[in-house]
C-alpha cells in the first residue's frame, strides 16, 4: 500500500500520526483520532510531560491520557528528513478518571438508568435503578433480567430490549414493572442501543411517576365523583372563574335557565342576572370572594331565563383554590329558587314591608300602626300588590310572595329577600 493509500486508511479509523521537527512542533499529521494539526500537537505535549518524551531521538511507547481517551502511543526517528520524528497514536478507551466522573454523576443521578448486553444480563446499574427493586447495584449487575424482574414482566423486557437492537435508535415509552412487595409501579422514559466494546447493548433512562399517576388517578376520580354529586344532586350550580365567565354548570342550572347546557358554560355569570336593586351587594360580596376577605357568602339574586322570565334564588358562594392570594373559582349553588315569572316592576321598601307583616298574621290596622301609615294608604298597597303578583286574596298573596322568592324561605319572623342585608360571610 502506498502512502497516499495509508492516509486514506487511516481517517477512517481511531488513529492519528503526526510528523515533528527536532523541537517537537507538529509539521504534518492526520488519521481520524485528532481533527486538525493543533490537536495533534496539544496531544504531543500532553504526552512530552506525561512520559518525558518523546524525543526527537528515542524510540518507544506507552499509554497516555488526552480529552479523556487513552491511547496507545509508538515513536520513533524514522527520519525521512534530518532531525524529524514520526508517531503513531491509537485510541483504546476512555481514561480511569474520565470514568470515576462519569460514574460518580450516572449512579448519583435521581433517573433510574442501566445497561443490559443483548441476552438480557445487566452490564450496569446506578442506584436509583436498583432502588426501584429495593436493592443495590451490587445485587443487579452480572444478573438477567428474568432474576431482577418478575416474571410477568421479564418476558416483555426482552422483547422490548430485542426491539430497540433491531431499530437501531432510541425508543421512548411508559411501562408499568412489579416491585418486590407485588405493587406495581410506572416509570417513563427512554431505551436506546449503546456500543460497549465490540458489542451492542441496550440502555435505558427512566424516571419513576408512579407517584404521579397515582395522584393523577386520584384526581380523576375525584372530578368524577364531584361530576356525579354535580349532576345527581339536582341543585343548579356553576363554577365560575375570578372574571365572571362560567366554566362549569350542572343539567339543573341549564333547565332552570332554559338553556343548553353547551351554551350555557362559556358564557358571562353576569348574563343571567336580571337587573335588581340589590346587585350592589351581590358585587360587593363577589369582591370579597375573589380578594378572600370571605370563602364562603350567602345571597339572593334574580336570574333571567332565555325567554325572559325571572325567579328570586337564594345563592350560596364558595371560593376555590386554597394557598394562593386570590380566589381561583366560584361554586355558586341555588339554595332555594322561587317560580318563574314574568317581569314585573320592582317593589318598593314599604310594598315588601307589608308583605312580611301580612305573612305574620298582621291586620290591615296593624300593618298601618308599625309602618306609621294610614289604613287607607295600606289598603291601595294590598290592591296594587294582588295586581302585580296576580292573586285575589290575603292568603294567596303571601303564599305568591313565598313562590316567587320575595319573601325569604325558612326564615321567620317574615323577611324581604329584596332587602335582605348585603351578603354575608358564612
């Protein structure tokens, strides 16, 4: 072979030579171990102070350790020109304090990771790998995976280690192992092919989420089961973000709206409120909500429905998101609702005030003593009042007033909804 021809051989190869002058400044060199001429000169000098040599006279050889390769070094005269040297480096592996490096950082590293040979014996295994087994490396390497593994899962590590080997590239996936205590857990990460000498390995790099699945899983059922209490409970209700836009609602809140409910998630809380004289307080109380003044508010409002009816609801307001400075939801739960009707004008305070005493059992000269009016002036509100709510009588102008929530449910002495104090904190 000639010159030329040995050159080409040698850039494809793990090996370098150089040419030196008498002080041993690199003149020519080439191979595939060093990319250029400086390299091969920092590699000379690496060598020049490791072995006191070489020189520009002695022949010899040794092993030296450069960019964390070890090589195989030979040098002689062989002086084609007067007062030069020729070398010979070849690369045999990686240095001892490369590998204490190396070693020291993959068997600390929090990732399970571990190298297996391709009949399934472990070449290597860092701690956090053998901990997934509740063991050491020690115990693991120079083991197969049918002693490591349960045999449930043996099986399909092999074939999951024959399917990299015969890909030839990293495969990334989830996979679910049995420890030794019969739980199983999962981890996720990457299975690749590596070159450990002549051969080619299998590695992997997995990080455990089996705690995380778990808390995934927890977190499903409980949006589950509170889906389940949402819709079966038959009480309307909404979640409602910081901005007022309704991020969930019940089949109740739809119905009672007379809305989809695909409509109705998305759309602004605000929309559904009919004008009232107490919406300064409901908004006053909502502040407080988002602000975390109060968690949790109780409160009435009148909601509209899509064909413009209204009903009086008495609300219950409880905050989401614990630890943060502000509210991240609102439930909003329809307590108690009053019937649908038709928009009428508002009450004044005197009008509800008769109703409260009417539902007492107050006579008409009663009403007219504790409000300071005259009986004549009582008995117009009493008529006005059978006109606006459409009853034709005393009994069932209270029971109207019950109905369509103007007077509080549960409560007595009789009270005004509509002038209920602002929402308070529960």
């Amino acid at each position: 072979m000639d010159e030329t021809g040995l050159k080409s051989l040698l850039e494809r190869l793990p090996v370098s030579w150089w040419e030196a002058d008498g002080e041993l400044r690199v003149i020519d060199s080439g191979g595939g171990a060093f990319g250029d001429t400086g390299t091969a000169q920092r590699f000379l000098d690496a060598v020049r102070r490791e072995q006191s040599g070489p020189s520009a006279s002695g022949v010899g050889h040794g092993q030296a350790q450069f960019d964390g390769r070890l090589f195989d070094v030979h040098w002689c005269p062989g002086a084609p020109r007067q007062g030069r040297s020729r070398g010979l480096a070849v690369e045999v592996g990686t240095g001892p304090a490369t590998d204490r490096r190396y070693d020291a950082f993959a068997d600390l590293a929090p990732a399970a990771a571990f190298i297996r040979d391709a009949g399934g014996r472990y070449l290597w295994a860092n701690h956090a790998y053998a901990h997934l087994y509740g063991t050491t490396p020690e115990h693991v390497i120079g083991k197969h995976v049918a002693e490591v593994d349960a045999p449930v899962d043996a099986a399909r590590v092999l074939a999951l280690d024959e399917d990299v080997l015969a890909r030839g590239k990293p495969v990334r996936h989830t996979l679910t192992y049995h420890r030794p205590d019969g739980s199983s857990g999962q981890a996720a990460g990457h299975r690749f092919p590596v070159q450990e000498g002549t051969e080619t390995c299998v590695a992997g790099i997995y990080v455990d989420i089996s705690d995380y699945t778990r808390a995934l899983h927890q977190r499903r059922e409980a949006e589950e089961s509170l889906c389940a209490l949402r819709d079966h409970s038959g009480l309307p209700c909404a979640l409602i973000s910081p901005g007022g836009r309704i991020q969930q609602a019940s089949a109740a809140a739809a119905e009672m709206l007379q809305i989809r409910l695909s409509d109705l998630v998305g759309r602004r809380a605000d929309s559904v409120l009919a004008p009232a004289s107490e919406s300064a307080g409901l908004w006053r109380g909502w502040r407080d909500l988002i602000v975390r003044r109060s968690r949790r508010i109780q409160t009435s409002a009148v909601l509209v429905d899509a064909h413009g009816r209204q009903r009086r609801a008495r609300l219950h307001l409880t905050t989401v998101g614990r630890g943060t400075a502000r509210a991240t939801s609102v439930w909003a739960v329809v307590t108690h609702q009053g019937i649908a009707h038709e928009s009428h004008p508002d009450l004044t305070a005197s009008q509800e005030r008769i109703l409260s005493l009417l539902a007492v059992g107050r006579s008409n000269a009663d009403i007219a003593v504790s409000l300071h009016l005259s009986r004549q002036t009582v008995d117009y509100h009493l008529s006005r009042l059978r006109d606006l709510l459409g009853a034709p009588n005393r009994c069932a102008l209270v029971a109207r007033a019950y109905a369509l929530g103007i007077l509080v449910p549960q409560s007595w002495p009789p009270r005004s909804a509509t002038v209920a104090p602002s929402p308070r904190a529960v």
